[in-house]
C-alpha cells in the first residue's frame, strides 16, 4: 500500500495535462482576440468601400 501511494505521488501526467490545457486555452484567447479585432477592422473597410461605390 505504501508504495502505491509513493508512486501516486510522483505522478506527473495529471499535472501536464492541465499545462497543456492553460497553453492550449491562452493560445485561444489570442486568436479569438485577434479574429474580433481583424473582423471589426474589415467591417469598417467594407462600409467605406459601399459608402464610396454609393456616390
């Protein structure tokens, strides 16, 4: 018993699992934040183009 709990201890796979998530969920909030900037930037080329092609 006592040595399946020092084995339990020195187990390290749980604990990358949860780095890689952190990674893998600020890497999501970059690009989510980049997408919406990129979207409101074209938004605002597109209805300068039609406002332009209106004249």
């Amino acid at each position: 018993m006592k040595n399946l709990m020092v084995r339990f201890m020195k187990d390290e796979s749980g604990a990358t699992a949860i780095e890689y998530g952190l990674i893998a969920a600020g890497i999501s909030v970059i690009i989510i934040g980049t997408v919406n900037s990129i979207g409101t930037k074209l938004g605002t080329a597109f209805t300068a183009i039609d406002t332009g092609l209106g004249e």
